[in-house]
C-alpha cells in the first residue's frame, strides 16, 4: 500500500470514528503502523495459506521417505524444494510495540503422539488399515476385488526368455508383458518403488516410477500392502544390479489382502499353525509349494504306468455296509432316508476281487482310506492308497511290479527319477538307495538276525510248548506285551515290528507273514501256518503289502469267521464274515496277485519329509482352543 493511501485511510478512519465519539487520541501513529500491516497480512491470507499446505505436504513426504530408509543423496533435492518453498514466505519487518518484560521461558507444547507405523500395528489395527484403503479405493472409482486379467507371461516364462540377455542397466524397449501375482515385498522412495511379486511360478521384480505412471502412482503409495494381488503391465529391462525387472507402464489391483503376511524376518514357523493356515504356508514357503507340485507328479505318474500296462482305474464305494480289506477300526455313520447304517471304507480290497470276478483281469484305484485310528508322524485318520489287483500273477510278480513304479521304467521314467532326478535320495541325516534289486527276507530269517539263538521257523505249531517257547524267546530279547498271544504266530509279528522293522533303512521286502495276522492272502505252498505276503519298509516304516490273493471260499469263510471272534471279544480292529464277498467269491476268482502302496508314505520318502502332515495338504487338526 502507497504512502498516498495510507494517509488516505488513516484519515478517513479518523473521521469515522470521531463521527462515532471516539476521541481522535486514541490512534496512536505505530498502532495504526500495526493495523496497517494486518491489512497487508489479510490481503495474501489465500496465498500464504495454500503455501502453508505445500510446505507441510513436502515435510510429510521427507518424513516418509526417511522412515523407508532413503539414502541421504536422493533425499537431498526434496530438501532443496521444501526450503525454496519456504523462501517463499513473507518477512514481518513490523509489529506493535510492546512493553519490554524479563524474558520467560516458553511452555513447551505438548506434542501429539506420532502414528504408529505399520510394523507397530497389532492384527486388528492392521485389518482395519486395510478395510479403510477398501473403502477409500471404492470412493475413487477402483474396484478393490476385480473380475479378470489378461496375464501374458508367468514369471518363470520371463526369467527364461530372458536368460543371458539384458545387461545390467538396459531396457527392452519393445516388450510389452503383462504379470500379476501377489506382493511379497514392497519398497517405496518418494517417486520411485520396487516390489517384488509371487506367482505360482516363481518371484520377479516390479518397478514404479511417478515419471512413467502420472496420477496412477499415487495408489501404488496409498493403497497397495504385502500380501495384494495386482496385476502389471509394462517393459523388461534389468536393473544396475542385474536384477530382472518389470518396468510398469500401467497396474491394476486385482484382490485387496485384508490380512497382513507373516513377518518377513521370522516367517510361519509354528508347526500347527502352518498346518492349519496352510493357504498361508504355501504363499510363505516355496518349499512347500514344491512338494504338493511332487505329489501331484507322483500320482500322475502311477496312473499313467498302470494305464499303459494295461490296467483300468474303476471306482468302488466309500459308504459300506460292513467294514472290510483290512484291519482297521472304521467311522461309522447313518444313512437317514434308508435308515441303515454304515461305514466309511478301511480298503477298497473286496470291491476290486469282485471286479476281478466278473472278468476284468487288472484293476486298481487310487483315492481316499478312512481309518479311526490315532494320529501320528505316520498315521492320519484319512489318507491316500492305491490297491490293484491282476489275474493269473502272484507276490512275486508284485514284487516286480513294485520296483518297476518306484524306480524302474515302462514307457516312461520311473517316479524317483522324473520327480526326484536321481535313485539316491537324503532322508533326514541318511541316503536311501533306490537301486534295483531291494533286499527280499523272510520274516522268520530277519528275526533270526535279532534273536539268533532262536529259530521260530523249526517250531512244531501243533506242539503246546512251542507257544511258551516262543513267548520265553521274545520276552527274554526285551519284547514287551507277548503273554496274553495265542499263537506262534502272534508272537513272530510282534518280534519283528518291535525288534527289526525301526532298523530297515533300504528298501526290503520281508515275506511269508504268519496266517494269523493275514486273512486275506493265500496260504504258503511250501510253508504250512505261513502266507505268500510281503511288506516293503524303508525308513523303518512300511510303504507297502501285497498278498497271493485267497481264492478258496471255503478257507476265506473260515477265516472270516476267526475275525468275526475277535471283534465279539472286543477286538476292534476285527472285521465281520462279508456274506456278499464270500458269495462272489464262490463263482470263482482267478489267481490274482494283489498290491497296495500308501501314497502319503511314498511321497514322504521321494520328497524328505518327516511327517505324513508334510504332505497332505489339509490334514485332520484338533479345533483350535485358542479362538485364533
């Protein structure tokens, strides 16, 4: 304002106010001086205001780029900018005069607690975040949960079409890619960031800058967290570090993630919780990803050998009448409409003779057991089995088959090799050797090894005395719990789970099961009270049984009727007389050589894991008393 001006004004107050009876007294030269540098103040209020605004969002933005961990070089031109911006305010060369007083301390403000970072969150606090960037992301027309995307490559396509090309630095100007997957990682420097994105192929990188994207970075910054799935289209190049890269030309967020990932540091490493949040452990843990991807492969590959020898997969039921095939407590349940009980199957064994019956000569089925029995490092109530059955073969042609699927070829590449690329393979802190031929024992002779002293094969069975010999023999080797067996028998089964089966490391079949504890399989041709069965062990576990399948009916009655004694005493594990497979089995089954292998089992022995919860993927959990 001119001097003119303000002289103007003065006078003109003056008069006002002595028209009003204010004496012209009252208007001291430096008060007006005062009021007439407020006016100045007043007339750029609007300015100063929305220069105020910029200096704070500037300060806002250092602040974040500090706590991201900016390097002091690139933080130093925003400096630069909030102090240019800052040279821009108004100096104050004036002011009212006042009284001169002793100087006092000033009260020091108190200032407002700081946000709480990110990392400082609790799991509510963090959902809630989240929630709020839903709501903010839908009030700006972005759909946070969207429908499709046209993804062209997967990140394993790129990291192969680019091998050896691209040094460090350089861009293929050309490309045009399109990746989506979630955020595992995410860094943000001002007007630059770097993700790194998850498919189900593999990681690469993505790369955001302000200068490529416009507008559209601003969301990068406000809405994305770990965990997201967004989808990116943009060019190749690899960054100064050689790093492969997807420079983004556009992105789009496909689902927002309303829960946070584990902690980077430290991961889902709580056993249960891995297994009860398994969709977590496989987003966390590559690993693990990797052995689901093995056991598909694995039962791809079985099927596929046993189709092209000649086999057909058939389904039979899993609700039965009567448990049966096995020894095994089943589940049992009831069928409303036909008021009829029933259980859920412990083997698929007696449906498949009957398909054998009626005149198919091989068959298997792969699919679901369900036992009620308890829970271990090598039990789980439901698992996978495959059984199969062929005419006109025995337990040796089993035997064979066996070795052929796990690690020999028939039209295609054994299992162990396709998925595991070799015949030696780690278990724990040992090497198993899946090289052909596995050790072939007798139970009679591997238990000689243990008690050497003792020969149960040179025992009369019809002799009273054998029976207190056998016990004397195993009790005096340390077997526990053999005083209340009935059999000869009874008592070689227990001597051999307990004293040689944890010690079979290689692959062995052990044959010739006493009949007690195999009802189902035909007797020994040369080896009265024994059976042609044989199990494989390895890593002191069994992972198969197979039997020369029983074809008299008579003999199966009987034996039916044996179990059927032992469940009315109590056994639960016992099975009762099935009148419909004996009944089929009178019009005649050919001689069939029967295998099951269990699939869990397998799959922890090609993959080296340690528990049959390692490879199921959902497996049976106690509810969680936690609440969480």
């Amino acid at each position: 304002m001119s001097k003119l001006a303000m002289r103007i004004f003065l006078v003109t107050i003056v008069a006002r106010n002595q028209a009003r009876g204010f004496s012209a007294s009252a208007f001291q030269p430096a008060k007006f001086l005062y009021a007439s540098n407020n006016l100045r103040l007043l007339s750029t209020s609007i300015d100063l205001g929305e220069l105020n605004e910029k200096i704070q969002a500037k300060g806002d933005e250092i602040r974040q780029l500090k706590a991201d961990g900016i390097k002091k070089p690139d933080l130093a031109p925003h400096i630069e900018e909030l102090l240019a911006l800052k040279a821009q305010l108004p100096v104050d060369e004036t002011s009212p005069p006042k009284a001169e007083k002793k100087p006092k301390k000033k009260p020091q403000k108190k200032q407002a607690p700081p946000a709480k970072k990110i990392e400082e969150m609790s799991d509510s606090e963090l959902r809630l975040n989240r929630l709020s960037k839903v709501d903010a992301m839908r009030e700006s027309g972005i759909e946070p949960f969207e429908y499709t995307f046209d993804q062209t490559r997967s990140c394993a396509q790129l990291a192969a079409e680019y091998d050896g090309r691209l040094g460090g630095g350089e861009e293929d100007e050309e490309s045009d890619v399109a990746v989506a997957g979630r955020i595992m990682t995410r860094r943000v420097f001002g007007k630059l960031a770097f993700f790194s994105l998850q498919d189900e192929s593999g990681v690469i990188q993505l790369q955001f800058d302000k200068a490529r994207l416009g507008d559209s970075f601003k969301g990068i910054k406000d809405y994305t967290d770990g965990g997201d799935i967004v989808g990116v289209r943009g060019t190749v190049r690899r960054t100064d570090k050689g790093e492969l890269t997807v420079y983004a030309k556009e992105w789009k967020m496909l689902t927002k993630s309303i829960l946070p990932l584990p902690d980077k540091f430290h991961g889902l490493q709580d056993i249960t919780k891995r297994y009860r949040s398994r969709h977590v452990d496989l987003i966390v843990n590559p690993d693990v990803r990797e052995t689901f991807r093995k056991r598909a492969r694995i039962t791809s590959l079985i099927r596929r050998m046993l189709d092209d020898m000649g086999f057909l997969e058939i389904e039979t039921p899993v609700l039965h009448s009567q448990s049966g095939g096995a020894e095994a407590k089943p589940f049992e349940t009831f069928h409303n409409s036909m008021d009829m009980d029933l259980t859920l199957r412990i083997a698929t064994e007696l449906h498949l003779k009957r398909l054998i019956i009626g005149g198919f000569e091989r068959v298997y089925e792969l699919g679901r057991i369900f036992r009620n029995e308890g829970i271990s490092t090598r039990h789980n109530p439901e698992f996978t089995s495959i059984e199969l059955y062929q005419a006109y073969a025995d337990y040796h042609n089993m035997m064979d088959l066996t070795e052929n699927l796990v690690c020999c070829t028939y039209q295609h590449p054994a299992v162990a090799e396709e998925v595991c690329g070799g015949l030696e393979l780690p278990y724990g802190n040992r090497t198993v050797s899946l090289q052909r031929p596995w050790r072939r024992v007798t139970m009679h002779d591997i238990v000689k090894e243990e008690i050497p002293d003792f020969d149960f094969a040179a025992l009369d069975l019809d002799d009273p005395e054998s029976l207190v010999k056998a016990k004397a023999a195993a009790s005096g080797a340390g077997v526990p719990g053999v005083e209340a067996l009935k059999t000869v028998g009874e008592v070689l089964n227990v001597c051999f789970e307990e004293l040689c089966e944890p010690k079979l490391i290689q692959p062995t079949f052990v044959t010739d099961y006493p009949v007690e504890v195999s009802p189902l399989a035909k007797p020994h041709r040369t080896k009265p009270g024994l059976v042609e069965r044989f199990e494989l062990f390895a890593v002191g576990r069994e992972h198969a049984n197979s039997f020369s399948e029983l074809t008299d009916p008579v003999d199966q009655r009987a034996r039916f009727e044996a179990q059927a004694e032992k469940k009315a005493a109590g056994d639960e594990e016992a099975c009762d007389v099935d009148e419909e497979f004996l009944q089929a089995l009178e019009q005649g089954m050919p001689p069939t050589g029967g295998l099951g292998i269990g699939i869990d089992r397998l799959i922890m022995l090609l993959t080296n894991a340690p528990s049959i919860r390692d490879v199921i993927a959902f497996p049976l959990l106690r509810p969680d008393t936690d609440g969480k």
